[in-house]
C-alpha cells in the first residue's frame, strides 16, 4: 500500500503539471495575415495578394485571383513543433479549375515572430510559397 502512495503523489503532481499543447500560446497562430502566394517551376508566372484570418482552428481567405489560390474558410492544425501547418479547405467548389491550388492539405511551415511562410512541393517540381505578415 505505501507503494501505490509513493508512486501515486508523484503521478498526480506531474498530471496536474504538465501542460495541454492546445494551452500553449506557441502553439497558436491567430490573427489576420496578408501577403502573396505564388507557384514556382512552372509556367504559370503570377502572384497573387492574399489575406488569411486564423481564429482558434478555423481559417478563412481571400486573394485578389479567383482560385489563383482557392482560398475560402475552413479549419488548420500544427503539428511537428509547429513546422507543419494542415488545412482542411471546407468549401464545395467547381471543376472549372486546377484544383491543387485549393488551400488543402500539408504544408511546412516557417514562422518567424509575426511572419508566417508555408510551402507545398509537388511531384512534378512545381512549389506554392504563402509568405504573410501579421496586419496590426
């Protein structure tokens, strides 16, 4: 019986402890970001002027091209000690376009004080690159 007390204590301390990762602030991104995107290796030369708002998981974009990104709303997750941003596009769209460029799925991300830039690499060696800086 003192053994079960003598490893309980110390369990219980270190559960009341330890932080939720959904806690940390580092672990967030949340505000309004504005900036570019642009696809590279291939023959698509253009950019585009995005804007992206994050609150808690959800997300939602503009760009002045329409579907050059897709951007709308829907949800985003970090994971890998916030190198990796996932977005889940929630908008129902056309066939009318490629929709790679539908803001969806994993992309790495860099995140430097209130700059955030994300890249997804295709097979093909075409690269989208978001670069965005917090609006204040």
């Amino acid at each position: 019986m003192k053994l079960l007390t003598f490893c309980a204590i110390p369990m219980l301390f270190l559960i009341a402890c330890s932080k939720n990762n959904n806690d940390d602030p580092s672990n967030t991104i949340s505000g309004r970001y504005a900036g570019t995107f642009k696809r590279y290796n291939t023959s698509i030369d253009k950019t585009a002027r995005v804007s992206i708002d994050f609150n808690k998981e959800y997300w939602s974009g503009s760009s002045e091209l329409a579907t050059y990104p897709a951007l709308n709303t829907g949800t985003f997750s970090l994971a890998n000690n916030n190198e990796t941003i996932s977005f889940k596009n929630k908008a129902g769209w056309t066939a009318d376009f490629d929709w790679t460029f539908i803001l969806d799925g994993n992309f790495i991300l860099h995140k430097n004080n209130d700059s955030l830039v994300f890249t997804k690499s295709y097979g093909n060696g075409a690269v989208d690159v978001y670069k965005l800086a917090k609006e204040k």
